[in-house]
C-alpha cells in the first residue's frame, strides 16, 4: 500500500528535514511539497541537517505548484487539523481511523469477498497532508479530504511542530500496519561457575561472622538461603568479585580487624 506525506506551504526549511527524519525512522519514503517556501528547501543546508541521515527521502522527494499534483494514485486521504470543522470530514484521532479503516472482515460468501477487495483497492494509496506551519490547513483543502486527523494533546496547549506532527502520525499509521519488530539486545551472559558462587559465600561467611550478623552458635539456615538468593540470581565472574569486594570491606570495618581489638 502506498502511503505519502504531503506538506503544504512549509515554510521553515528545516521542518522539512525533521519531517523526513520522522518517515524514513518508520520506514516510509515518498514525500511530496506543495508550493514550499524555498524553491531550493531540500537542498538547503538546514533541511539535510534535521533530516540527520534520511537524505534518500529528501532525494526522492518532489516538488509540485498544485496539491492536485500531489494526489496521483492515492484514494484515501487524511487531513491534519488540531480543531473540528464545521463542516467537512469526521475529525477524528489517528489511532481510531486506522484500525476502523484496516478492519479486519472474516469471509463468508462471494458479496464479503466483493466487499474486501473493494476495500483493498480504495486503498491502494493513503495521502497524509500537513498544512503551512502559519496557518495550518485551508478549508478547502481540507474538505477534499475522507478524514480530519487530529492527535489529542493537552486541550490547553495542542500546538505540535511540523516535524513532530509528522512523527505521531507516522508511529501511529506504522504500528496500525503492522509495526516493526523489537529486536532485543544481543549480550552474551557468561554465568559464575558453582566453585566461584562458594568461594565468594565462604568469604562472606566468614565477613558476617565478623561483624556479628551470623551466629555461629545459632547459624539456622542463614547460608544456604543466602546460597538460594545467589543461585537465583545467576551471577557473572563480575558480580562476583563485587560481592567479594564488599565481603573484603565488611571485614575491615569489623570490631574484630581494629587495631584496638588486635591489642586486647
């Protein structure tokens, strides 16, 4: 399915920038300006800076004088507004569009099948369009659209930069797609071996008796919890050896190891 973002009257070269910066992170590449303010913006040295990377987007983006331009092979389009209209399409907020519009229908007979591919094919292209950074949207070209977005922020201050409107409607479009994967971080974990974990609670045996927190008339089951608690815990030779380190000061700062308690 095509998606396209189409920037309107922009205004500030950098924005730009920031708006392909925001496509290409959730994968998406066709970018189209309608009458920008700088005939030169992609080319402009703040625009390729806020892009920070994303200059294929900016490379394969075009621009146009008319938003009639723009449009070619989209069949749905969305509006970008922070208050309703009047009168127009539903404003509506992104995420509720777009799971009502990729809806899911079970197929049952020959009119559901009809029904889904009809739907597919309207939309073959989704346009989303951004106003000028000045003055938003016009009305009309906000009429012409199927749907009014608009994120929800705090109703006393809704005002999003170009860039960041981008971002939200891209995230939410992306995940409502399908997203992309979580990769999780590739670490390697090397484990203490069993010999390490009981030297390490002997020395600690040995620190607490020290310092008067163990017993040795009364020991109950104090280290073999303590066992169970670092088992659970699966250490590394690193851990280890921190918790050696605190056995070591905890040894030193015992009445035992004063050089008062030496001489008496």
């Amino acid at each position: 399915m095509k998606t396209r973002f189409i920037l309107i009257n922009t205004s500030h070269a950098g924005n730009v920038g920031a708006a392909a910066r925001a496509m290409k992170v959730m994968g998406f590449d066709d970018m189209v300006l309608v009458a920008p303010r700088w005939a030169n913006v992609l080319r402009r040295e703040e625009t390729i800076q806020r892009a920070s990377g994303a200059l294929d987007v900016l490379k394969n983006a075009r621009i146009v004088d008319t938003l009639d331009e723009a449009l070619d092979d989209m069949t749905h389009l969305c509006a970008t507004a922070m208050t309703p209209r009047d009168f127009g399409p539903p404003t509506l907020a992104p995420r509720l569009h777009f799971a009502n519009l990729l809806q899911k229908k079970e197929l049952s007979a020959p009119a559901d099948i009809a029904l889904e591919a009809d739907l597919v094919q309207r939309l073959e292209g989704v346009g989303f369009l951004f106003g000028s950074e000045r003055f938003g949207m016009q009305n009309e070209d906000v009429y012409r659209c199927h749907a009014c977005l608009s994120i929800p922020t705090d109703p006393h201050f809704g005002s999003l930069n170009l860039g960041a409107a981008v971002q939200l409607i891209a995230y939410d479009w992306r995940e409502a797609l399908g997203g992309f994967a979580l990769e999780a971080a590739k670490v390697e974990r090397k484990l203490a071996d069993a010999a390490a974990v009981a030297g390490m609670l002997n020395h600690w045996e040995e620190a607490l008796l020290d310092i008067g927190f163990l017993d040795p008339a009364a020991p109950k089951k104090l280290m073999p919890r303590l066992n169970q608690l670092f088992n659970r815990a699966q250490l590394s030779p690193e851990e280890i050896h921190i918790l050696r380190g605190v056995a070591k000061a905890m040894m030193s700062k015992s009445p035992k190891s004063s050089p008062q308690s030496a001489s008496e």
